[in-house]
C-alpha cells in the first residue's frame, strides 16, 4: 500500500499529500525559530518526503534516495551558496 495521495501535478513539480500515516519528521537543528524550514521523513519505501514546516498538513515533496544524494552533493559543493545570503 503506497504512503501517497494520487499526485498532483503543480507548477511543473510533483506535490503529493501523505495519506494519515505516522512519519517521523525531522528537521536541521540550525532552523530557526520562527519556522523557516524544511522537515523531511523517510517513506516505508525508502523515498524521502518534503514539507514546509510552517504547513504540516500541505503539499509534501517526494524524491528518490539518489536525488536527495545529487542534492546534498551539490550542497557540500558550495553550488547553493548563493541562495543563503
């Protein structure tokens, strides 16, 4: 039984709603206080799910093991640096 609500196809990316299961959502402890952040949860298929923290029950982002990896490379790599100033 897949963890997902059909998906929805939405300004060119893929936003799906979590069906009322028990995830453990995680975010960074560098997320500040006001609610400025992600959460992510692994998905019992191994896909990790993305939110925004300040909408909980709103669209959730769904990618493979390997994107999150390209992603997280390109985070170590500097690639992003620009978006956080």
């Amino acid at each position: 039984m897949s963890d997902l609500h059909p998906q929805v196809l939405l300004h060119e990316h893929l936003h799906v709603h979590l069906k009322p299961i028990a995830l453990t959502w995680r975010k960074a402890t560098a997320s500040n206080p006001t609610g400025n952040c992600v959460e992510i949860a692994v998905l019992a298929a191994g896909d990790i799910a993305v939110r925004n923290s300040r909408h909980p029950t709103g669209p959730t982002l769904v990618y493979t093991r390997a994107e999150i990896a390209a992603f997280i490379a390109g985070i170590r790599s500097g690639e992003f640096d620009d978006l956080a100033d």
